[in-house]
C-alpha cells in the first residue's frame, strides 16, 4: 500500500501536468489510503466516519505540501 500511496501524491506534485480535476482526484485518492491505513491499524480509537469526514482537510494538506515554494 505504501508504494500506491506514494503514486498517488507524486501524481499530485508539479511534476506532472495534470488539470485541477486530476490532480484533486490524485490527493483525494492518497488521502483515502492513509485514511483505510489508519482504520485499519491496531488503534481502535480511530473513527471511520470522524476521518472520512476529514477527507477534504488531508487532500488539501498533500496538495498543500506539494506546492514548490
């Protein structure tokens, strides 16, 4: 999983070309696989409905991230 998460936000990075869409589409995927990692782990504490609520906020933060400053 590692490996697609990793795909997922270099697809979203300045490398690419991408429309807004794509790339957008690109951070959400990479948020929602850090998000199935983190429901899935030993912490039974992590709520699903609490982080998929969150979605929006972690794919702002990758693409956030990503912006060459």
């Amino acid at each position: 999983m590692a490996n697609a998460v990793g795909e997922n936000i270099y697809q979203t990075s300045s490398h690419h070309d991408h429309s807004a869409e794509r790339t957008r589409a690109y951070a959400v995927a990479a948020a929602t696989q850090l998000i199935e990692a983190a429901v899935s782990g030993s912490n039974t504490n992590v709520s699903l409905a609490v982080e998929l609520n969150n979605l929006s906020k972690y794919a702002d933060q990758i693409q956030e991230a990503l912006k060459v400053k």
